[in-house]
C-alpha cells in the first residue's frame, strides 16, 4: 500500500496525463493514440533492448516519465494531421493552413467539461509532485538528524541533497546553533555509543554497527582517507572548514554486505555496515562516507553523507 503514491505519480506521468492531452486537447481519436502509443513505447522499449530485462523496464519507465507529456501529444497531432490532409483537398488546406495557429485550433469541438478535465489533471499532478518533494525532503533531512544524533526540532541553515532515492541520499548540509543549541549538543559528544537508542537507518533498514565503541567525535584535523575513498568537502562547506582550528569531527564509513541487493531494501536486513573511518585500511572498499565537522568558534556543524 505504501508504494500506491509512488506508482499513481509514475501512472500519471508516463501513461495518463500524455494521453488525456492527446485526446481532450490534440483531439486524436483512440484509433490514432493508440497508434501513436505504440510507436512511442514501442520505441523507448527497443531503444533499451540492450539492456537486461530489470534495466530495461526501468530506463523506459524513466524515459516515459520525463519524455511522454510532450512526444505522445505531438505524435498524436502529427499522425491526425496527416489523416487530416490525406481526406482534403490542397486548396482547402492550403486556406486552413493560412489562418493563425490559434483560429486553426478546433476550440468549438471543446466542451466545458473537457477542459475541466485537463485543469484537473494537472492540478492533481502538480499538486502530487509538489508534496511529494516536501515529504522526501523531509524524509532526508530526518535521516541526516539521526546519523550526527541532532536533537529534536533543529533546523538546518543550509541544506542540499540530490535525486537519489530518499532512503539512500546524498546530503551536504550545515546547522548554525545558537549558543544553548550548542552547548546541548557539545554535551553528548562523548556518549558511547554515538546511538543510544539504536543506529539509523540507511536503504530502508538499520545500519549495522560494527565496533559501537569506536564510532565517537575525535579532536581535529580532518579525516583525510575513509578505506579507499579520499575524503573531500562541497563548496557548501569547504571555505568555511579551511579554518577549522578548534572542534570535533565525526566519519563513519558505510560498507554494503556482500551479497546485499543494490536499491531500498525493505526486508529490514541490513544492507550495510558501520564503522569509524580511522579503522579501516586504505584498500577496504567504502561505499558511503558521513562526515560531520563541528566548528567550536563558530558554534557551526557541517556534515556531508556521500
């Protein structure tokens, strides 16, 4: 039940919106969009042919979601044009095509209820894509408050994060405490573990801590290496840490378990594991690195998840 939005929003976009354009606005008949659905998926399906059969349903899906509200309806309307010159004369559509693009548009063949229709649609898709970045949005910045342990209702002054999957993102993120903020937060650096009330979660399941002990804030400088990844700061964050003299930095190399399935795992087995970045050897392979870097001068915390 829980994937229903999610499949409503791919339904819409890839399937009903383009054809609902095609028929109430284009005014294609279901003859010709159907045509025009077959030349269209048909040929997002063997332009990936070459895919395996998982990434092949999924490259289509994605192209159809980004690609079909404009091509479906201009298919449409260029294969009802060429119906439409193969029954008339040259003349008669010579005239037809003389007149302004708006006076061509068949409006009087348009009912009230038609248009209503189409307002609806994209209302409701526009409405579903507006929540639906909120409800991710939250949903990474909630994660990145519980790697670093945030307490309760802190907000971030900064925050980027990029298209992956809301479980599983990439973040670069700062949080500017005011002073009680602060000194609340300086106060737990030295629990042990870093979570008490259990690891977070990280591609839909908990994070599997290796050695609790270990993972803890230590005194600067920077971590340079996390396994066999160097580590590096955005430019969210970069100016500012060049001067980082006095404070606290906290790395935690995520490594994903061998034999673990690549994407959201809702299994509740844990896809990766947990461990601070100095225990690892340099030819250990890291799959995510969580930084965070707290500037005591400027009461200020960075952290990037990437």
């Amino acid at each position: 039940m829980e994937q229903l939005p999610g499949i409503f929003f791919i339904a819409c976009l890839a399937f009903i919106i383009p054809v609902a354009i095609a028929h109430f606005v284009v005014r294609a008949d279901w003859r010709t969009i159907l045509k025009t659905c077959l030349i269209w998926y048909g040929s997002l399906f063997l332009a990936f042919g070459a895919f395996s059969g998982g990434d092949r349903v999924g490259w289509t899906l994605l192209a159809a979601m980004f690609f079909s509200v404009p091509a479906v309806p201009i298919i449409a309307a260029v294969l009802r044009g060429w119906n439409w010159l193969g029954r008339s004369k040259v003349g008669v559509a010579s005239t037809g095509l003389s007149r302004p693009l708006l006076q061509r548009f068949p409006w009087s063949l348009v009912t009230p209820e038609q248009l209503a229709a189409v307002a609806l649609l994209a209302v409701a898709y526009f409405g579903y894509s507006r929540w639906s970045e909120q409800r991710d949005l939250h949903a990474r910045a909630e994660l990145a408050g519980r790697f670093l342990d945030l307490p309760a209702g802190t907000k971030f002054s900064a925050f980027q994060t990029s298209n992956s999957p809301a479980t599983a993102p990439r973040i670069a993120a700062i949080v500017r405490f005011t002073k009680p903020q602060f000194e609340a937060f300086v106060a737990q650096l030295e629990q042990v573990p870093l979570w008490p009330q259990g690891p977070p979660q990280y591609d839909g399941a908990p994070v599997e801590v290796v050695s609790p002990q270990n993972i803890r804030w230590r005194e600067v400088p920077l971590p340079v290496q996390a396994g066999n990844r160097f580590v590096s700061w955005n430019n969210l964050s970069a100016a500012e840490l060049r001067s980082l003299r006095r404070g606290r930095v906290l790395c935690i190399a995520l490594q994903r378990k061998p034999g673990s399935n690549r994407g959201t795992n809702s299994s509740g087995v844990p896809s990766y594991a947990a461990n601070d970045c100095s225990e690892l050897a340099k030819t250990e392979r890291v799959s995510v690195i969580v930084l965070g870097a707290l500037d005591f001068e400027t009461q200020t915390l960075h952290m990037i998840i990437k």
